[in-house]
C-alpha cells in the first residue's frame, strides 16, 4: 500500500500523521511539502527548512521514504459558503479547493493507493463537508490518522468519526520529545510580543491537564468535536482560536493587545520554551 501524506514539517498534525504512518504500518510513505500560493516566500522557507529537519528525523529513527515539493497555485479564486450549513456567517472556501486539487492531482501521479489527511479535532468545528476530508467524487479514500489508520472516513461513519479524532494537543504529547522540538517553533520566538503559535504551544506546557483532558477543554471552548452542537448559528465564528488560546492560558479578554505586563509574562514564557526546544 502506498499512501500520500501532505506533511508541512511545522504542523502538529502532518507530523503525528507521518509518526503513525511510519511507524504503526509498513505502507510506502510519499511525504509531500506543498509551496502553498498564500504563503509568503519567507514563511515557506521557513516551513521548507522544517520539512527537511522532521524528514531527516524520521528517516534517522524510523524508517526510510520518498519525499516531494509541489506548489499549490491558486486555480479557484475566494469564495465564501457560510461556516456550517444554516449558521449566518461565513468562511473562505477557496483555499480548500485549491489544496484538493494538488492532492487529487499529486495522489494519480505518484499512484498512491489512499490519501492521509491531517484534519483533527480542532478542525472539525465548520462545515460538516469541510470538517473532515471525504473521497466523494475524487476517487480516493481519505484516512485521518487523528480517527483511524485503517477506516477511511465516509458520509456514513463521519459524525462518528468527528467525535473521536484526537486534536493537537493529545497528537503532540504522544511524539517523541525530538520530533515535538522540530515543531515547537513560529517565526517571531516570543520576541515581539507573542503570536498565534506561541500560545498554542504553550497550552501543552503551561496547563495542568495531559494531552488528552487538554484536547476535551479546548474543543469545549472551540465548539468542536464531540462539542460541535455548543456552537450559536447566529453567532458561531472560526476566527476565534487566538482569543480562546489566549483565555485558556489564564489570562482575561480585556488583557487583550493592551496590557504590557501579560504580554512581557507571555513572550518570556514563549522564550523559554523555544530555547528549550533548541530553536533560539
Ligand atoms: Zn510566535
């Protein structure tokens, strides 16, 4: 068997996936790095750099296999379809669209068998066509190594699936503490401040709970998983991951981007953190 698996090197997700892939099966791994058209030349050189160091890891460690670049260029343009079926706000779809076109297109030259997904608890709060990857009219299976290594994820089995796929936080305590390094790091280190990285990375190190109990408070707060009916139609919006990261750390919307103190008491955690990682 041979699958595909779209690995960014930097995400918590794409590496778990190849983690278990790599090691739970004896499947022919294609890992794919995508130079993504939204993505600025510095930000993929820094993913690229990523890539290449978890790479080198897994084939040091685990096993060996084949690696690839391609682009994602931007074939479909924008385009917005409200967050879930029947709420009133709405999300940018076209992204989506472009990525599955590179994997459908990569998946036939490389005449994979399946396709690996990387979508995970936190992704599953929009859309329910979006929440999980599906092969409905591509001709490939989907499987979530969050859900299942051996279960493709269908229309009939998705709810339950939603339910029961790990998300980030659980993915990230089960790696080795080597490969959780490589993707402990963001661009801006903590030194200005701190960004949508650093604080969901320092949930792992800074809550009390393990991976497991931290993936059930956050999907709560997130609306998704096993939590998806909590969501308001009228109200429910994706954009709020950095705020609810954000509160989860300990700290009250109103220290928001205006309070000096928190943000040097999180920039010097963030620091701390990457410098521990080997990555400052
Ligand atoms: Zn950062």
């Amino acid at each position: 068997m041979r699958v595909l698996v779209p690995y960014s090197g930097l995400g918590t997700n794409s590496t778990y996936g190849m983690y278990r892939w790599l090691t739970e099966t004896d499947y022919e791994v294609v890992a794919m790095f995508l130079d993504v058209y939204y993505s600025s030349d510095e930000y993929t050189a820094f993913e690229r750099e990523h890539f290449y160091r978890g790479v080198k890891w897994f084939k040091d460690n685990i096993r060996d296999f084949k690696t690839i670049e391609k682009k994602c260029e931007q074939v479909y343009p924008d385009s917005y379809e409200p967050v879930r079926e029947n709420f009133t706000l709405n999300m940018e779809t076209g992204s989506y669209k472009n990525m599955r076109k590179v994997y459908i297109d990569t998946a036939k030259e490389y005449k994979v068998d399946f396709l690996s997904s990387g979508k995970s608890g936190e992704d599953s709060n929009g859309s329910l066509s979006k929440a999980v990857s599906i092969s409905k009219g591509s001709g490939y299976d989907y499987i979530h190594p969050s859900w299942s290594l051996t279960e493709p994820v269908t229309l009939e089995n998705r709810d339950q699936a939603i339910k029961e796929m790990s998300a980030k936080w659980s993915q990230r305590e089960k790696l080795p503490q080597e490969l959780r390094n490589i993707i402990t790091d963001c661009t801006c280190k903590g030194d200005k401040g701190i960004c949508y990285f650093c604080l969901d990375l320092l949930l792992n190190e800074v809550r009390p709970e393990t991976g497991q109990e931290l993936d059930d408070v956050i999907l709560e707060k997130l609306c998704a998983g096993k939590f998806r009916h909590l969501a308001d139609p009228k109200t429910f919006r994706l954009d709020r991951r950095t705020k609810t990261y954000f509160m989860l750390l300990g700290y009250d919307t109103e220290q928001w981007c205006n309070d000096p103190v928190v943000e040097k008491e999180l920039s010097d955690k963030a620091k701390d953190m990457y410098a521990k990682a080997g990555n400052i």
